[in-house]
C-alpha cells in the first residue's frame, strides 16, 4: 500500500493507540506500539485524535484546524510569549514560552480552538483537571502553574521539562534493562501515588505522558486530559476516553476511571520498557477490547528469561484482569514497586553469589521453584527448594526447606523433642506431592534477604533435615 494511492481525506488510524498519522510505515505497522493500522476517512476521526505528523507538514494539512490557529510562535497571549511549537494532537497544542512577568520558561497546552467551540464539556473538563492538577507537587509529577483563558484561547502553564518522553526514549532504544524499567516504574508509581492522595486519577497513563528529565527523573503529565476513543468499528466506543493500549478492562465496560485503573495502565507501561511492545494487539478496537477483557497476559519469562521472576510476577500482578486483583492504587503499587526496584535481587542471583565457590552444591530451576542439591559428609546428600510465598509481593517471604520423611505417628514424639532443640529453622508437617511430610523450614522477608542469610540457611537446613532423616528412618531417603 502506498501513500500515493489514497486520498488526501484517508488517514492511518492506529486503533490501540487511538491515533492516526500522514504517512504509512514501510512495514504497515504503528511504529510506536507495533499494532497494525487501519485505513479510515478523516472524517470519522473527529478532532479528539493525536496526530503525529513534522511540524511544517501539519501546520499547513487538513483536519487540523487553520492555518492562523498555528501562529501564535512569537506571538503574546496575556503574560506569556510564545517561542517555539513543542507538539501538537486534536486536543491542542504544546508551546514552549516564556512567562515574562517572572522571568521562566514554561510548556504552555493551548487547548483546539475547534475542539473549544464544539465541546462544552471538554472545556469544562480541561478546567477542572486542570485545576486538580495544579494541587500535585511532586518530583515525579509535571508541576501546573496556572490555568485560564485569554483571547478566546484556554490554556495550562506547565512546568517545561527538558527530555524526551519514555514513549520516544524506548522507541530509540528498545526495550529498557529489567531494574532500570523497575526503578522507572517505581518512581512513576510514586507520582501516582501522590495523586490517588489527593482524589486525582490520571485516566490516560502512557509512556506519551511520562517525560523523562535530563537526568532520567520520569514526571508525569497531562492528568485527567484523555480523549476520546473513536468509534470507527463499533459506535458504541462513543462513550471510552484514553488509550485502548493502557486502558484497563472494566473501562471496556463503561465502568467509571478508579485508582485502580491507573495502576493496570501502569503495569501496561512496565510490560512496555521490558520489551519493547505492548501486550495485546489486534486489528481493530473490537478484537482488541476482547484480547484486553479476556486474554491471558503473555509470560514474559518465556521470550525473556533476564528478567526476574519477582518482576515479571510485579507486571501479572498489576495488569490482572479484576481491579480487585490489583494494587488497590498508586501507593500500594508503589511500595510493591520500590520493594522490587530497592534492588532486590531475584533468586537466581542469590543462588549465584551464595553458591559461586562452594563445592559440593549445586541447583537448577524446577517449576516455578529453584531446587538444591547438597552432598555431606559420609556420602550422604540432602535436597532443598527454594522459592517466594504466595503473599502480595511486597510482604513475600523466602522459603527454604527440605522434606526429611513422611510423617507417619511412629516419628511424632521424637519429632517434637528434636524440634525443642533446634536454634535454625524449625521441623514442620507439610502436604508433599500429596504426602504429608516433616519438613525442616526456615523463612526470610524477601525484600531484605540476602546472599549470606541464603548460604547458611541452606548449609544448615541440609545438615539439620538430613540428621532428622537418619535419626528418625535410619536412611538417607533425599
């Protein structure tokens, strides 16, 4: 399909990005989230679309406004001049300008003159987000200054962050390493966490409206300004705002923007640094709200295996299908995050530096567990497992132990009186492979837990449970 073949009224719509482009991408596909595009009418996409098109071209194409509503670069608007266009979308226009009554640079959003005059709502929206927005002070937050309305133009005066976005920083570099995507979801999640304080849901979280400072720092912009969905494959989208990539999937089901649901579209944007693309994609907004409401999240471990089981099961935990599921809102999610991204090491690291130069130990991955096989003195051998608990991630214990025999009446007093004289770890009944078997435990906070305290318990946990083994069966069983 070439350019040249459509008519200058047809557009490239992108239905998960809920945007449309002038030129097509040598392969056919969104060159930001990889989805495939549509070939729809420009008339059907109304004026609630982003369009990312080089400034010179859409300053002078169609179905962007006028041209004169572009000139205001060099122009004065109450106490603001204007110097240069940042960016622009269906919505309005981003200005870099100059505040001159204090001296300060600032982004300054002029909200579509079109868009003023045919939505009412949108306006009072713009005001009222606006508004919520200017209460947020926070390092991860894009700090509003002021908000109005000045010769029939309404504006917002942001806090001018000199960067790039997230959107565009993994668009040059690819898929981001797993701890720094942590620890960039993590201070985002703080930022959110701020707002979901104050009552402020942001309702549009994307990598386009996270903006990465000079020195890394992501501060988020834009809360409460999502647009509207097109209806172009199915018109009862009229009522869905946001971005179907991010959007969690009770909005699909018309149910009200929550906390809850900035969280899902975070989780989105973590699955998006670590590899580059986003989870589900489809060719039009109908097979994509059922992929979202329906599908299974990929494993990311099985295309990925770099990152860590913690935060792949961070990104499943974020992005589960029910909000009940989820982080209830920015602060839980954020101390969830800041566990994972406190440098945390996953549990194969751990293994690795407990293990490197001790003879006589080995392990491998087994089933969502990590098995270690220790040889002791006199030929005999001992097996452990390694794993996390089943609690929400940021109260997660480290379990190691070791199965010592079945647990059979004849052991239980003996069994008791070896436990009272332990000082490591402690002799339990547990249900293995439907046996129920004593099994010698021991348990570590696992966001604290550390290569020392994994050596030692594993050392000391297969002495104790094999000296149980022998002293209760006389046998070296494991």
């Amino acid at each position: 399909m070439s350019n040249s073949s459509l008519s200058s009224s047809f557009a490239f719509y992108c239905p998960g990005c809920n945007e449309r482009f002038a030129e097509l991408a040598d392969n056919d596909q969104c060159f930001r989230c990889g989805g495939p595009l549509m070939v729809v009418d420009e008339a059907l996409l109304g004026e609630t679309l982003l369009i990312r098109r080089p400034v010179d071209v859409a300053m002078t194409s169609s179905g962007c406004g006028s041209q004169d509503d572009h000139k205001l670069v060099g122009r004065q608007l109450d106490v603001y001049h204007f110097r240069t266009l940042l960016g622009q979308g269906g919505m309005g226009y981003v200005y870099l300008a100059e505040h001159e009554s204090l001296g300060r640079q600032c982004a300054l959003k002029i909200l579509s003159p079109e868009l003023s005059a045919s939505d009412a709502d949108y306006v009072r929206r713009f005001h009222q987000e606006g508004r919520a927005a200017a209460s947020l002070i926070h390092p991860n937050v894009v700090t509003v200054h002021s908000i109005g309305e000045s010769e029939g133009f309404h504006y917002l005066e942001m806090e001018f962050v000199p960067g790039r976005s997230l959107q565009k920083l993994i668009q040059v570099e690819g898929r981001l390493r797993p701890r720094r995507a942590a620890n960039l979801a993590a201070a985002i999640a703080n930022g959110l966490a701020a707002a979901h304080r104050l009552k402020v849901i942001h309702r549009d979280l994307k990598p386009d409206n996270v903006l990465l400072s000079s020195t890394g720092v992501p501060k988020i912009a834009d809360f409460g300004l999502a647009k509207r969905v097109a209806g172009i494959d199915d018109p009862t989208n009229e009522s869905l705002a946001g971005t179907p990539n991010y959007m969690a999937p009770e909005l699909f089901e018309l149910q009200p923007a929550t906390p809850a649901s900035d969280v899902y579209a975070l989780g989105v944007c973590l699955y998006f640094m670590l590899t580059g693309r986003v989870p589900f994609q489809a060719t039009n907004l109908r097979e994509l709200r059922h992929e979202i409401t329906s599908a299974p999240l990929p494993k990311l471990r099985d295309e990925f295996d770099d990152i860590p089981l913690e935060i792949a099961e961070c990104v499943s935990e974020l992005m589960a299908k029910h909000p009940a599921n989820r982080p209830h809102d920015g602060i839980e999610a954020a101390q969830l995050l800041n566990a994972i991204a406190g440098q945390v090491p996953d549990i194969e690291t751990l293994l690795k530096s407990a293990f490197r130069d001790l003879p006589g130990v080995k392990w491998y991955r087994c089933e969502g567990l990590y098995r270690v096989e220790v040889d002791l003195p006199y030929g005999r051998h001992q097996t452990l497992f390694v794993r996390t608990s089943d609690h929400k991630t940021g109260e997660r214990l480290l379990l190691i132990y070791s199965v010592c025999c079945p647990a059979v009446p004849e052991y239980f007093e003996q069994a008791l009186k070896l436990n009272s004289e332990m000082l490591h770890g402690g002799l339990a009944i547990r249900d293995v492979d439907g046996i129920s078997s004593f099994v010698m435990i021991d348990t570590y906070p696992r966001t604290t837990v550390g290569a020392e305290e994994v050596r030692r318990s594993v050392l000391e946990i297969a002495r104790r449970a094999d000296d149980v083994e022998e002293r209760l069966t006389g046998e070296d069983q494991n």
